[in-house]
C-alpha cells in the first residue's frame, strides 16, 4: 500500500518538476477569470429562478449606508445635468445668454431664484464634500466605525454650510 | 490527512526540497483560493480550485482604472477652485474633459454593479460610451462657439 502510494506520489513530484503548472492533488487547475466566474454566477442564479430574500427592505439604516447611496445618487443627478447641459448645446438653437434671457424674463421671485440655486448647489456640494471623504478611506484613513459617523456628519455639515453660501453669492 | 503523512515520510527521504515548497498547494483546507463549495473537514477528495497567480492572470487593468480614477477626482477637486479664481479657456476645456471621464467612469461603476448578464452590460456600457462622448463633444462645443463653462457658472449665478 506504502509502495503503490509512494509510486503515485513520486510521479506527482515527477511531473511537478517537468510541468511548469501547479500540481493539486487529484485537482484540475483552470485559469478562469473573475468575469467568467461572475457570468457564471449569474446564469446559475437567474436560471434557477430561485425568489431575492428582503435586504434593502428589511435591513436597518444606518447613516453611512444613507450617505453612500446618496453619494451615488447625486453622482447620476449631476451626470445627467452635465450630459443635459452637453446635449442642450449641441442640439437646441440659440445660444446661452439667449436662454438665460428666457428665464429673466419668466420674472420669478428672488426667494425662488435663490431656493433654485441652493438646489443647484446642494447636491454638487454633498458629492464633493463625500467624495474628498471617500478619497481619504482610499488612503486607508477613518475607516473605524465611530469615525465613519463624525466624518459622515462633518460632510452633512459642511454641505448645508457650503450650499447656502454659494445660493447667497 | 494520511496523505500529508505520506508525503512527508517521501519528501523526508529525498532530503525534503520541493516537495515542502508546494506543500500549502497541496492541502486544500488551507488554500486560499476561490473554491466553489466549502469543503468538509475531513474531506479528502476532488476540488476544482481557481488559483490565480500573476503568471496566470498578468493584467494590471482593473488596478491601473481604479487609480485614474482617484487621479481624475483629484484633478477635477482642484479644478473647482481653480474654475472660480481665474477662469480661462484652458480651465473651461480641462474642465469639459475631466467632468465628463469621472462621471462616464462613474456611471460605468453602476452599470457594473446592477446590470448582470454579458450582452446586457456590453450594451449598457456602449450607450454610456455614445452618451459621454456626445456629452464632451457638447461641452467642447460650448467652449467654442458659446461662452465656455466658467463664463456660463457666472451668468447663471447673476441672475
């Protein structure tokens, strides 16, 4: 028994030498990637048709959570508005001062002119002020707990600050 | 666990060189690896395991992105300021350009996390693609032919 497992493990050794491959025993390494790996996670999962258990739902909020996902929701807010913007200046005729003529004359109310801009400027603010708090995780700074919750109210803070001084200017 | 015992008494009578170095390959428990089932203890079977060592998979891509990432963040961060100090042509198209590559790389982070399937994220990312260089191609356009980003901030900010 010793004999035929020590031929099998010599021949293991054997090949380990000549094949530059890993040897697993009994095992079959594949070099696949993470994104076959991904696919197909995805096609056994949907083709099982199996029901998605409650998350977003049932899980308790925490404020980090919020503010992430607020992060990415004034992300695509102001993409869209760049893209709005972008495309607007492409496609629509007339030019700027023209357009901003249209809206002088609409004669809103400053109390309206001003929640606008404090509109405008919100979300921008909340996303550079998360973002630079996201820029120092990436230096692998503030990722306790505890600092997670002061650096996500300083960011709140700094955003109603700053919003409402740039709606003032 | 026999096997290991085995191994060694081999590996012991050839002087115990290689055989010791590819010894953590060789016990799976302690592999780590991307293993499709947890395997039980006191197993001793098969497995199929993923193991990618730089030789196998050498790109660099996913690293190289998330770090142009972070510097395109920085450089839009000081281009807000920058913007609004001394607002030129230079800033209005440096501004065109990094606004739209943060938020095509942005938006295409979301894709990837909520569009699954090959053919439905391949074209996913491709309408990202036309709308991102549309977007830059309006920008740069408004540079040009209108006031520029800057001097448009400042307009609307007047009224």
């Amino acid at each position: 028994m010793a004999a035929l497992f020590l031929r099998h493990a010599g021949r293991q050794y054997l090949r380990a030498h000549l094949s530059p491959q890993l040897v697993i025993r009994n095992a079959v390494p594949m070099g696949t990637t993470a994104k076959e790996e991904m696919e197909r996670f995805w096609n056994k999962n949907t083709s099982s048709n199996r029901p998605l258990s409650p998350h977003i739902t049932i899980y308790s909020w925490s404020l980090p959570m919020a503010m992430s996902i607020c992060h990415r929701g004034t992300g695509m807010a102001l993409s869209a508005g760049v893209s709005l913007f972008g495309l607007s200046a492409l496609l629509l005729p007339g030019n700027f001062e023209g357009h901003l003529d249209l809206v002088k004359a609409l004669c809103l109310a400053p109390a309206l002119i001003h929640t606008a801009k404090f509109g405008l400027a919100f979300p921008l603010m909340y996303h550079i002020w998360n973002g630079i708090r996201h820029l120092i995780w990436d230096l692998g700074k503030g990722l306790k707990i505890p600092q997670l919750y002061q650096s996500g109210v300083v960011v709140l803070v700094l955003t109603v600050l700053s919003s409402a001084g740039l709606a003032a200017m | 666990m026999a096997v290991l015992l085995r191994l060694s008494v081999l590996s012991r009578a050839q002087g115990g060189r290689a055989l010791f170095l590819r010894a953590p390959v060789v016990r799976p428990a302690l592999v780590s690896a991307f293993l499709q089932d947890q395997p039980m203890p006191g197993w001793c079977g098969m497995q199929h395991i993923h193991l990618s060592p730089s030789r196998y998979s050498d790109s660099k891509a996913a690293s190289l992105h998330w770090t142009g990432e972070r510097v395109v963040s920085v450089l839009l961060l000081g281009l807000i300021p920058a913007a609004y100090l001394n607002p030129c042509s230079a800033i209005d198209y440096s501004l065109a350009a990094t606004l739209t590559l943060h938020s095509h790389w942005g938006l295409g982070q979301v894709v990837t996390d909520y569009v699954h399937g090959a053919a439905t994220q391949k074209a996913a990312k491709a309408g990202i693609l036309a709308l991102s260089a549309l977007t830059f191609a309006g920008l740069c356009y408004f540079n040009y032919h209108d006031v520029g980003i800057c001097k448009a901030v400042a307009m609307l900010w007047k009224l």
